[in-house]
C-alpha cells in the first residue's frame, strides 16, 4: 500500500515538485484512502493538526482525532507511531516511509508500516502532509 | 545505542541526482528501486545506503543499488576501453611483425635521420649562396645600365 501510494503521488506530481490536495481523488484510491491520514502544518509546523483520518485507519484509534493537533492523539496509537517522523518529510521535502511495532494502548502489539509524502497548493513549497498506515495486531509477548 | 539506517532511492534528472524517497527499510527500498528501473521512466536509479554511527557521529553513505541503464552505461564503456586498448596493442604488434610496416618504420626513420643540423646548415648555405647570386647579378646588371 505504502508502495501504491508513493506511485499516486508521483504521478500527482508531474514536472512540479509536490503534487496538490486538489489532485487527490479519494474514490480513485478508496483502498488506500481508508488507511490514510492528512496533517495540516499551515501555521502548525511544530505541532500539526490532524485533519483527515481515513476509516480503516480509524478502526486503531480508541478515538476520533479529527482536527487534533499530533500532541493530543492518544498515546500509544498508530497515528502517533505513523505521524512521529514528520518533521524529517519537512526537512527534507521527500517522501518517507517508516515501519516498526509497538505496544497499543489496549496491549496488543502492532507492526505497522507508514508512509509520509509532502503536499503543496503552489507546487513549490510544503503546505501540508499526506499519510498512510497499513498495519498488522500481533499478540504481545 | 543502534546506528541508524536508511535507504535513499535516487533518481537522475535534469542532469542530476535527485533523491526521490526515503526507506527504513532495505528489502522495500530495493523492490522499489527495480520496480521502477523497470518501468523505464527514469534515466538513472540508484539506491544510497546511508549510515548514521552513533559512536562517531559520522554518516557514511554507500551505493547498494544502481538501475540497469546505469549498469548497461558502465559495462558498455568497460568493453569500449577494453576493445581500443586491445586494438592499439594489436596495431602495434602487428607493426612490429608485418615486413612492409617495419619497411615503413624505417623508412619513417630514414626521413627522420635526413632532418639533421648538418642539413640545414647545408641548406642555409645554399639559399645564402643563391642570394650572394642574386646580388651580384643585380650589381652586373645596374653597372651595364
């Protein structure tokens, strides 16, 4: 999935440096679109705001964290493991992806696989933060 | 503590490379980098091991990947070395065996040997004999007007 999406994003991307907002089309993409999560870093660079978090990906978080900023998710979830390095997509301005496990708030283990692309409204510069998590509940040792 | 590691997948545009994506994680970075060398849209692929030494704080860096374009570019260059050289040690043995090139050489030789001092200041003898000529002619001829 992770892989799927890097390659909607590159075709989103065309000749400009970071695709737009406007060019994602959730029903194109419904499978992947469920599993992904939009941060909003307009005036919130140190502390995004989560705006969109796609149903499936819901599914892992004990609550709704819809319009949250990315300190007040619920420890312990996946978005927190799956947005936690998106200062290294601002840094760098490409997209990265990331894997790992942990242990959920409700003590299952969780090994999960992430990906973070940077989005653009003028083509140039980083406006927001597209993401998407696919993961797998192990249980704990 | 652990080093850390990351993959860079780098493409070549423009007439530069250029890093396209970032992975934790070789095994992905690798498919990823294949997949798209295969898919012919890029002139170059590679993909850059990075190493982060908690120890020394130092980061090394490493090609792991390089895209069959680049790898085809590489080995027909190696054989186009390969082939002059072998040509050029060719050509020379043969010039160094074959009766009629030898005979050439030498001749080569030859005319090289003629091109001594003593012939240039034989030459540089004559053309002043020939204008010592020319002037005592003038002279006759301006003395019978």
């Amino acid at each position: 999935m992770v892989l799927r999406l890097l390659s909607y994003w590159r075709e989103w991307c065309g000749d400009a440096a970071y695709p737009s907002f406007t060019q994602v089309d959730p029903t194109r993409m419904a499978e992947i679109w469920d599993y992904s999560f939009v941060l909003d870093i307009v005036g919130h660079e140190d502390n995004p705001i989560v705006r969109t978090v796609g149903s499936e990906f819901q599914n892992y978080l004990p609550q709704t964290v819809r319009d949250c900023a990315l300190t007040d998710v619920p420890a312990a979830s996946l978005i927190e493991h799956a947005a936690s390095y998106y200062h290294e997509i601002l840094d760098r301005g490409v997209p990265i992806s990331r894997g790992g496990e942990f242990i959920k708030y409700d003590g299952m283990k969780v090994l999960y696989r992430s990906i973070i692309l940077p989005m653009s409204d003028d083509g140039s510069s980083v406006s927001g933060l597209l993401g998407a998590a696919n993961c797998r509940e192990v249980p704990s040792d | 503590m652990s080093d850390m590691k990351a993959f860079e997948i780098h493409t070549y545009q423009s007439g530069k490379w250029k890093i396209d994506s970032v992975f934790d994680d070789r095994d992905l970075a690798m498919f990823e980098a294949q997949r798209m060398d295969s898919s012919g849209r890029y002139t170059g692929i590679r993909v850059v091991e990075e190493i982060y030494l908690e120890s020394t704080r130092e980061t090394k860096t490493r090609t792991i990947y390089r895209g069959s374009k680049i790898a085809e570019a590489n080995a027909a260059q190696l054989r186009k070395s390969k082939e002059n050289r072998i040509n050029k040690g060719q050509a020379l043995k043969k010039r160094k065996t074959d009766p009629v090139q030898r005979r050439k050489t030498a001749q080569k030789r030859k005319r090289k040997k003629k091109a001594s001092p003593v012939r240039l200041i034989m030459i540089m003898i004559m053309i002043t004999a020939m204008a010592a000529g020319a002037m005592y002619g003038l002279l006759v001829l301006q003395g019978g007007l």
